[in-house]
C-alpha cells in the first residue's frame, strides 16, 4: 500500500519535473526574469479550479505576514533556478535545486518530532544519494569543475529549503490553497520589480513562447498545490524527499528533446532515486 505522502509527492515531482522542462524550451525567447513572471500568474489556474480550497481562513496580518515570508522565498528560487537552467544544462542544475530534502529531512525529525523510520532513512538517503550523484560526470563535480549553471543551483538549493519548510510552518494554521493564491501575484510582483530594478523586460516574443510558460506555470501550480496539500497532513520528512525527485522527469525529457548526456554515474543515481521512492513508499 503506498502512503498518501508519497502520491502527493509524486504528484509535486511530476509538477516541477514538468514545469522545468517547458520553461526551459520558453526561457530561452523570454528570459529568464518574463519566464517566471508569467509562470508564477500562471500557477494560479490549478489553485483556482481545486474545488473547495477558499473557505475557512481569515486574511489577517498574520496570514499575509505568511504569504510576504513564502512569496519572498518563491522570487529568490524561482529566478536563481531558472536563470540557472537558462544559461547552464537543464540535467545538472535541476538535481541541485532538487537537493532541499538534504535540509529538510532533518528538519521534519529533530524539529518536528516525525516519526522516524527505518524505510524513512533508507529511502530518503537513496533518493537524495541519487540526486546527488547525478550532478557528477565523468568523476569531476560539475560545481568544483566551474559547470555553468551549477552556483544558481545551489542559491535555489537554499532557498527551496526555507520556502518548503516555512510552507511547512504554514499550512498548519493557514489554508494552504488560499496561502497558495496569496504567494503566487506577491512573488510576481516581487519578480516584476526585480525585473524593473535591473532593467530586464518582461515581454514575450511569441504565442508559441507563451503557451509553453503558460504549461510551465500550470504544472508549477499543480506540484505546488500537491506539496502543500500533503505537508499540511502527511510527514515532510516523507513528501519532501519524493517530491525532490523531480529532476527524474527533467532529466528524462532533456535527455529526449535536448539531447543532454546522462552518464554512467547520473544512471545509476537515477537507479537510487528510484529505489529511494520504493523505500519511503513502504507501510
């Protein structure tokens, strides 16, 4: 039987491991800085249509004091992530990005007071094992080795973690579909000012450009709706680490349409990540 932590961060992986693809193919004619812009208004469209998730809460000072923290959090990964993946390989600086879980997890346990697990450790050791090994190739660590791309991965590595588990902190008091609403124009409009301030535009070049962040913005909003859902009522040391495998997908679709190589060491962490997942899946 596979615990309901798992399939929401499924749910989160196939969201953000989908999302990064597309931006990646949009990023390219946008920029990285229109890129989440409009990604981030985008994601609202999943938040909007989830049936049931507006009632209950009271917008106070407290709860946009929540939303300024999360929405802060959300500008700095989102545009060191995607300026990563526009100037450096979408295989290399996903996994890095996707390494939060090495924070989070004991974070869950030491702070929280989750459950710990023998399938818990196992399973979050293979999966963030895995992940790491697929930012090496051919022996030499794509960061140390100067890999373009790799310094943003690590900024959006940092800052991954504290908006997880501020979401985390959150959603326990908060609704977390209406935290979710609130994040999303706040960090917009903190991205459009950075976008201001170091006078990059925001417009996009063509229709085929926005249907792909469009996408991109949909399937960040679903992995996120699915991540804080889970949060709120499951283990984080469960759902964080297989929702950080995302880079699964990514590498995946960049291996197919980008014709990124996968070496021999990111196989094999592919091989742990997945072995990761059957881990934490475990009852």
């Amino acid at each position: 039987m596979i615990q309901g932590g798992v399939l929401y961060g499924l749910g989160t992986m196939f969201g953000f491991g989908l999302a990064d693809f597309l931006a990646k193919k949009a990023i390219g004619r946008s920029g990285y800085v229109a890129g989440v812009f409009y990604i981030q208004l985008a994601g609202l469209v999943p938040l909007l249509l989830y049936p049931g998730g507006f009632g209950g809460q009271q917008v106070d000072a407290p709860f946009l004091g929540a939303a300024v923290i999360v929405s802060a959090a959300s500008a700095f990964t989102t545009l060191t992530f995607f300026r990563g993946i526009e100037v450096g390989k979408l295989s290399i600086v996903s996994p890095l990005g996707s390494a939060w879980p090495l924070l989070v997890f004991p974070y869950g346990i030491v702070i929280l007071g989750e459950l710990l697990t023998i399938s818990k450790v196992l399973g979050a050791l293979l999966a963030t094992v895995g992940i790491l090994m697929t930012v090496f190739r051919s022996g030499q660590s794509s960061v140390s080795g100067g890999e373009s791309g790799a310094r943003y991965g690590l900024l959006a590595l940092v800052g991954s973690a504290v908006m997880f588990v501020s979401i985390k902190l959150f959603v326990r008091d908060f609704n977390p579909v209406l935290l979710a609403l609130a994040m999303r124009p706040l960090a917009a409009a903190m991205i459009l000012c950075y976008g201001f301030l170091s006078e990059r535009g925001v417009g996009v070049q063509d229709l085929r450009t926005g249907i792909l962040l469009a996408f991109a913005g949909m399937a960040d909003g679903f992995a996120f709706l699915s991540y804080s859902l889970g949060v709120r009522t499951q283990d984080i040391s469960l759902v964080a680490p297989v929702a950080s495998c995302a880079p699964l997908v990514a590498i995946l679709l960049a291996r197919i349409f980008f014709g990124e190589r996968i070496t021999q060491l990111q196989k094999v962490g592919v091989a742990s990540v997945v072995a990761g997942i059957v881990a934490l899946s475990i009852v």
